[in-house]
C-alpha cells in the first residue's frame, strides 16, 4: 500500500514519489499505522521495488491477505494516472472509516461515487464478497479489475475462468457479461465481452486488447454492445465434444451419467436442443449440457405433445436439485439482482421459439410434439446438423 497514517494521525502518501534518501530519513524519525486495522506498518524502500508500506509478518489485517507485488503496484498508479489525465479526480487508497475499508482508488463520477479495486492474486472469495457488500451498503459502486496476468486463454474465442475470475463479471447497460483486466506490462486494458459458459470452467467470450490511451473510464463502464462472439459451429463442436466425453468422468464417480442410464438416455444421443446458450447462464455453475438434461428428464422425457408444462414446477424441481447438490449456482456479487429465475425462464421461453413448446402465457407451456431421442450416433449427428442449420439465426442473433 502506498498510504499510511503517522502517530499524530495525519495520513501519509508515499506520491509524489521523493528520493529514497529522503524516504529514509523520514522513516527514522516516524512510525506509521495502517489506516485500517491500526497496526504498525513498515516502509520498505528497496532497489528493486517501488517503495510501499507492509504489514509486519502474521498480521491478521485483511490488507496483509495480499502481499502487493511491483505488477499490482505500478497497475495502481497506472489506472490513478490514466483518470487523472481523463481530468477527473481520483484519490489514492482513501480510507472508509465507516466500513473501514480502503480501495485502490476512489472516484467521484457522473453523480456517482465509484471504489476500484485493481486485484492481481486470489484472495478468499467470502472476503472479496464482504467487501464488494460493504461498498454497496456506502452507497459506493464496487468496480473490481482483474490482474490482466491471471486471464488463462485456451483459444481465440476461448476463456477458462475459476470460480474466484467470476466474481469479477459484471452485466454492461447493454445487459452483456464484462469481465474487465487491466495488464501493467504492458499497459494494456483486457476486456472479455458476452461471456457465454460452455462448463463449469470453459467458456466463450471475445477478447478486446486496448492500449491504456486508447480507452477512457466511460468505455471501460459501458463498453460498446457487440454481437455474439461465437457462431453455430463454435458452439456445436463444443457441446458435441461435451457430449462425447462426459461418459469418460466414470459411471460409478458420476450421479449424473447414472440418473441418465436409469432413466434410459445416453448422454451423446441427447435431443440437439440440450446444451444451448441463454443469456444469464454464469449465474449457474453446472454446465448447460447437464442442468438442461436434467430439466429434459424431469419434464419433457417420454411426454404426449399437449401435456403442460409451468415455470413453477420446473423451478421447483431445478432448486430441488440445487439442494441436493447434483446442480451448483454461482455467487455473482456485482450482479446481486440475476437470480437462477432467470437463465430457466429464458430456456424455456428458446425452446418455445425452437418449436419444443408452445407458449401459453409468460409462465405455461404446453409440449408440441413427441420429442424424440436419436436412436443411434449418425442419426444424432445428422439431427442436430440439421437443428443447428434451421435455429442458427435464432441461437446466435
């Protein structure tokens, strides 16, 4: 951290930077306290890293969970820099007494005050949580930026993403999943826009790299809307390797590849319409493959096209598995108000424009038509070619 609090009480900023003598000589003649927790803290001045200050070793201060590495401190002064020259008016570190917290920055913008917090290491997610709470409940927007270091990429249009990277995900005015990094390499902002789950931990997304001068904070807030980044054929070769490979988890390991035995379906013979994209899936960790098989079974397998189907007794039936733990929901803090109502109505609300169901009212549906499982591999394959070729403009508009 590059701010304290001397024994009078009077805070002290390490920026402007001074000559190290003069940092010396001061720190011969101070004591310093951390803003928050008030214990002592040290001014470390070396030759290799920029001068900051430090807990002493065990500290139990929530500050001392994350050792700021030179990435982590030139990124600080790099995005404090960035939106002073946008002439806008952040402030370094500022301390909250009244939820006793302390952000990498504070910005006053817009009518709105805005707590950035640029995080470059894992810190535990109940704490990230409680802090993401204690700005809201200050009436301060919360806006988390990942270390640009920590974005695994598996592909042009292809991201894996912990449960921890997920906390990050924020929705856009424009109702799209952002996840913004910033890399203080290389100066670089790393926005991942529409982000679409295919797993628990796959997903796609598109990558935009915009030079740090290149951007400015209302771009980095409402990032321009953009048009799915993936297209039917991303998405087909992914979910028919899902499809394809969930058998080799184990059936004697797996609760899922054992319900579908009993209940006569085999996992890469399922109807196409299984596995598909909705538009608030990360509020749901499983994976669309599984929670949507599950929602298969319990209401639409071996049913008579007439039979009604209503929202209630699917939600009723999806939080049932919930507790049971056959399907996992995620903690998205700065999107508290997407409930897992929401990818489930948008589900069955696809599959009545994909002529599975007809729409009776926003929350009835009555069953088409039979629906049929393929009875073998190549008639699976053709079935779903010819799925995707006919709802394509409907799936990834």
């Amino acid at each position: 951290m590059l701010t304290a609090i001397k024994k009078d009480g009077t805070p002290f900023s390490l920026l402007p930077r001074v000559p190290k003598e003069k940092l010396r000589r001061i720190r011969e003649d101070q004591e310093f306290q951390c803003p928050e927790c008030k214990e002592k803290v040290m001014m470390k001045i070396g030759s290799r890293r920029m001068e900051h200050f430090a807990h002493q070793k065990g500290s139990l201060c929530v500050e001392s969970y994350e050792r700021e590495s030179e990435y982590h401190l030139a990124g600080k002064l790099q995005l404090f820099q960035w939106l002073k020259n946008q002439q806008l008016c952040p402030e370094l570190e500022p301390f909250y007494p009244n939820i006793r917290q302390r952000p990498d920055i504070g910005l006053p913008y817009d009518k709105k005050n805005y707590a950035l917090e640029f995080q470059c290491s894992t810190i535990p997610p109940e704490l990230m949580i409680k802090r993401t709470k204690r700005y809201q409940l200050r009436k301060t927007a919360p806006f988390w930026i990942m270390g640009g270091k920590n974005i695994k990429r598996k592909g042009e249009k292809k991201v894996s993403l912990s449960n921890f990277d997920y906390l990050f995900l924020t929705k856009s005015p424009a109702g799209q999943w952002i996840l913004p990094a910033y890399c203080s390499t290389l100066k670089t902002f790393i926005l991942l826009r529409n982000i679409t789950p295919l797993s628990s931990r796959n997903a796609l997304t598109q990558f935009s790299i915009i030079p740090m001068q290149q951007m400015d904070f209302e771009q980095l807030l409402n990032p321009a809307p953009i048009s799915k980044s993936f297209n039917s054929a991303d998405w087909k070769k992914e979910i028919r390797s899902q499809k394809s490979n969930v058998h080799l988890q184990g059936y004697h390991q797996n609760d899922f590849l054992r319900e579908m035995y009993h209940a006569s379906l085999n996992c890469t013979l399922l109807p196409s319409f299984i596995g598909l994209p909705v538009p608030n899936a990360p509020v749901i960790e499983t994976a669309p493959l599984i929670w949507q098989a599950y929602l298969f079974k319990d209401h639409l397998h071996q049913k008579n096209a007439g039979e009604i189907l209503t929202f209630s007794a699917v939600y009723r039936s999806f939080m049932q598995r919930v507790r049971n733990t056959q399907i996992k929901l995620r903690t998205l803090p700065l999107a508290p108000h997407i409930s897992s109502t929401r990818p489930l109505a948008e589900y069955l609300h696809l599959l009545a424009q994909l002529d599975v169901l007809e729409l009776l009212n926003p929350n009835t549906f009555r069953i088409k038509r039979k629906l049929i499982v393929p009875e073998h591999l190549v008639l699976q394959l053709e079935m779903e070619d010819s799925f995707y070729k006919e709802f394509a403009p409907i799936l990834f508009s």
